[in-house]
C-alpha cells in the first residue's frame, strides 16, 4: 500500500545512530551505538536478538555514526572513534553465524587531533577475489591557515584505504553528509556542498 500502512514497532535495543541493512533472506541486521558500546542486533523468526557488544575500546572517548552493509555471510561495519587516541575512520567485518560477533577493526584513516572524521558510509562490491569495501567520510580539512572545514574523502580495501578527496573545501563551503553506492566497475558518491546546500 506504498507505505500508507505499518505493522507495530518493535524496540531493537537502546542506543543511537542506528544503521540497517538485510540479508539475502530478508532479515534485518542493525549496528547502533549504545553509550560507549558499539553494538549489533537482527531479528530471526519474528523477534530481535538480544544486542550483541561488538566493539568496545576503553582509549575511546565516543564511537559515533556506524555504517553497516551486508554480504551474503558477514557484516561489515565502518564507524568514527574519537578519544585520547587520534581520531579515526575504523572498519571491522564479522561472519553473521557467529554466536558471538566481535569487531577486530583495522584503521582506515586517522589524524593526530580529534573531531577530524564524521559521517562514513560504506558500500560493497562483489569481485573475482571476494568482497571489496568501499569507504566515503567527511574529513576536517585544515592547512593552518585561510578557512577549514570538511571535504568528502573516499578509500577501498583493495588500495589499502588510501584517501582520495572526492571533493574540494573553497570559499567556506564545507561539503558534507555523504552517500556511496557501487554498481559494477561504477562507484557512485553524493554529499551536500556549501552553507545553503547543494547537492553535488
């Protein structure tokens, strides 16, 4: 009925910045934030699964803004920490059988001050050697002198996650809030752009 009517909500966990992706049966599976926790649920014969704590790093001060796809047999997430470490771009995968899921991430970006990363998104691309990541996030762009703000960077497994700008800070026009997807040999990539916003 396009959306005009919804079954009754159902509480996942407490906890913010949630992100949602499905399995190849359906099945919802969810990263969220829950205080200093990152942590995972998915719903299995009509009822979520107590949260599982999937990553949890004492060095940091917050987890912020998870991003979550779904192969046909693991998740993969890739989340902000800021802390008394530097401030870092994190991605962590886990096999969805697996009765206790944990995050080993590995760093795919940092910088020695904090508040340098917000907003990852992540997408998956199926390949002859297995599942590349593909990785978009703001990141705080500041030379020491003029303006700064953030720029919208892009990085993928199969390079090491070495950062390329996707776009330019100019004229105090911060770009922001990005979005990827990828569709073949095609990586698509949009984020907001200026103080009175354009999408790009």
């Amino acid at each position: 009925d396009r959306g005009l009517t919804w079954v009754v909500e159902e509480k996942v966990a407490d906890g913010i910045t949630p992100s949602l992706a499905l399995d190849g049966n359906g099945n919802p599976h969810v990263v969220f934030k829950d205080g200093a926790y990152l942590c995972y649920s998915h719903r299995v014969d009509g009822h979520w699964v107590a949260p599982d704590t999937i990553f949890d790093d004492w060095l940091s001060w917050n987890i912020y803004e998870p991003s979550l796809a779904i192969s046909p047999d693991s998740a993969y997430v890739v989340f902000v920490t800021i802390g008394t470490m530097p401030s870092r771009v994190m991605f962590g995968t886990f096999a969805l059988d697996d009765p206790d899921p944990q995050l080993t991430p590995s760093i795919v970006n940092q910088y020695a001050m904090a508040f340098r990363f917000r907003m990852p998104a992540i997408a998956l691309q199926p390949t002859e050697n297995g599942i590349d990541v593909h990785v978009a996030y703001n990141r705080y762009y500041d030379q020491g002198i003029g303006p700064c703000g953030y720029e919208v960077a892009y990085g993928c497994r199969s390079a090491d996650w070495i950062e390329t700008p996707v776009s330019d800070y100019e004229d105090e026009s911060p770009a922001e809030n990005a979005a990827l997807t990828v569709a073949g040999d095609n990586i698509w990539i949009v984020w907001q752009q200026g103080t009175s916003p354009d999408i790009y």
